[in-house]
C-alpha cells in the first residue's frame, strides 16, 4: 500500500495576482488524489502572513476559489525543520504540523520569482516546481530575455526602463523600429500592469502605470496580428523533459491582446483553441523550441513557454515569456494542454510531487564540502 503524504498547498500572496492564486489553488485541490494526499491548506494574505484554513475551506473541493479567513492561526515553516510547521493557535499556546511537501500556487513577485522557493529550500522540504534559479530567472522578463538571446533562441525586441534611466517615447521608437510598444513590469503575469501605446501620451501613461506593479518595466516591439501560441513543458521524476501540445489564444476584438481582463473576468474574452492550428513539422519545432527555453532558464518541473508567431510566415517566431508558476484555474492552459495530450490534472499532479520528492532526495544527497 502506498504511503500517504501531506501536502501543504500554499496560496493567496501580496503580488497583485493574489485572487488568479486563490482559483488557482482551488483547482490544484480537487486534483490532488484524496486516496493518496491529505492536504493542508495555508493562505498567504496580502500583508505576507503565512495562515493555516479550514480544510475544507467552505465548500471544500467543490470550491471554485479559496478563502483566506480572518483570525486563522499563523503558521511558520522551521529552517532546517524537514517540514516542521509551528501553528500558532494563541499568542502562548503552540503546536507542530509536518508537511512532507509543499506545492506553491503562488504567482508573480514573493511567490514565483524565487523567494518563496528558498525558504522552502532552507526549510528542506520538498516542493513542486522550479528552485531559486529557475523561478528568479524565469519571473524576471528582462534577465530571462537577455539568457535567451545569448542562447540563440529569438526574443522579441525590447528595451528596458527604470526609475533612474528612464526612456522617452522618440527613443523607444527609434530603438525598436517601431511606433507600436507594449509596456509591461518586468516581474509580473496575469497581463497586470501591460498596455499598449502608439504615441507619447499613451506610452508615459503605460509606463508610469507599469511602474505601480515594479522598479522595472520593458517597452517591447509591438508584433502586429501576431498569432498567441501556448506550450505546456513538464519534468517528470527522472529528469526527462517533454512538452505537451499547442494551444492558440484568440483575443476578442473588443481586448485588443490577452489582457487581465480578457484571461479572467470576460468570459468570452478570448477563445482558447486546442491543439492549434499549425503544421506538423512547424508545430514539433515550437515544440523543442520550448524545451530548449525551459532548459536556458534552468527551469524545473514545469513551466509554460508563449510564442508569437507571424500570421503569415509560420516560420518567423519569437519567446514572448515564461512562466514557471502558471495559472492552474479550470480554463487556464498549462493543465488544459496537458489534458489535451491524455493526461489529466490528477495524474499531472503526481508527476510534479514525483519529481519534487525526487529532486530532494537527490540534493540532499550532494556533497556539503
């Protein structure tokens, strides 16, 4: 008989996807096979407390969103602890948890961009998805960018803007060759904080919002009617890498691109379209071009690889981003693909805590000096 696991399934966050976390999570929950897994929940609030919920957090696996109540106790994951979790029931009172793995549904900054990860590295727990390399190169949009252009893998063009170095529109433009831009935060997802901007008036509003969300934001080549193509990439337990099949995004007109908006308050937003319409041998190409990506990036686990491709050459494609925590909700297309190539949600969560069980055992195995 297979030994039973508990798994703390963490949530919630201060970035501004806190709420995408929280579907996320509800999702990730009824996937996880009860029969092997006992879950503990633990919501991060927007504060940054770390919180222990109700198990059955309201409606339980039914749920489409998972709460974070008010006056739960604290919780505190010891470094160095193997899993040990303090619960902090009263302000003298205390008690002990242990977790044998922990899986991160967090997204964006103080969740997917590495933090989180080392402290669960410190804590010597095993956890799913990419360590601190992977998920701190992958989140920054500017430093991932700039690994993959030196490994050969085309980007789209971009130039980065700061506080303290800051770039006008004229400049922009004579930079990129074009006076269609796209502002984002260089360490953000979920589409928070992008917009588009064709003239001065519209690219400082951008970038002044843009800067709301980070210290750092991109201004990039704007590729016109650029067809969204998605990959699902995913490392089992004995490191082979593969990658799932390709799914295209269709923005409403009314969107433009595949705003917050268009992702995840309008249902009729965007048309996911499963597998994409490509062909065979250009669909395979994506299909490496993906896997050399996650591996350029030191990613572990999983990770979510978005390509523009020109609508009239299939062949002329660039890495938009990756995402080394992607969205899990019911429409979001990291599990969506991987169920479209035969394997479901539930067995893809066992692949990751295979891996995450695997990847421990080995670095716990290294050599210290």
């Amino acid at each position: 008989m297979q030994q039973r696991r508990t798994i703390g399934l963490l949530f919630g966050g201060r970035s501004a996807e806190h709420e995408v976390s929280k579907l996320s999570a509800a999702n990730v929950l009824r996937a996880l096979d009860p029969e092997r897994y006992d879950i503990v929940l633990i919501g991060i609030d927007r504060n940054g407390r770390w919180l222990l919920c109700d198990n059955g957090n309201g409606a339980g696996r039914g749920a489409s969103s998972l709460e974070i109540a008010e006056g739960a106790p604290a919780v505190s994951l010891l470094p160095g602890g193997d899993g040990e979790m303090i619960v902090l029931d009263g302000k003298t009172s205390s008690r002990t948890l242990h977790l044998d793995a922990v899986v991160p549904v967090l997204h964006g900054p103080n969740g997917e961009d590495g933090t989180v990860q080392g402290l669960l590295q410190l804590a010597n727990i095993p956890f799913v998805g990419s360590g601190v390399m992977g998920s701190a190169a992958g989140m920054d949009k500017d430093v991932a960018k700039r690994l993959l252009r030196d490994a050969g893998i085309p980007v789209v063009p971009f130039v980065t803007i700061t506080r303290s170095t800051s770039l006008d529109y004229r400049s922009a433009v004579d930079a990129l060759g074009t006076s269609d831009l796209f502002i984002k935060p260089a360490n953000m997802g979920s589409s928070v904080g992008v917009a588009r901007a064709t003239n001065a008036e519209e690219f400082a509003k951008a970038c002044a919002n843009a800067l709301r969300y980070d210290t750092k934001v991109l201004a990039e080549k704007c590729i016109a009617r650029a067809r969204e193509i998605e990959c699902s990439v995913l490392e089992d337990a004995s490191g082979d890498v593969r990658a799932s099949p390709l799914g295209e995004i269709v923005p409403a007109s009314s969107h433009g691109f595949y705003s917050y908006d268009a992702k995840y308050i309008d249902a009729d937003g965007a048309l996911l379209r499963i597998p994409a319409e490509l062909s065979e041998e250009h669909a395979q190409a994506i299909q490496r071009l993906a896997v050399e990506t996650f591996k350029a990036l030191s990613c572990e686990a999983m990770a979510r690889v978005d390509f523009f491709v020109d609508p009239n050459r299939e062949e002329t494609l660039f890495v938009n981003e990756v995402n080394t925590l992607p969205g899990f909700t019911a429409i979001s297309m990291y599990p969506k693909l991987w169920e479209a190539g035969g394997l479901p949600t539930r067995e893809l969560m066992d692949i990751l805590l295979d891996h995450a069980f695997a990847r421990h055992e080995h670095r716990n195995a290294l050599a210290l000096v």
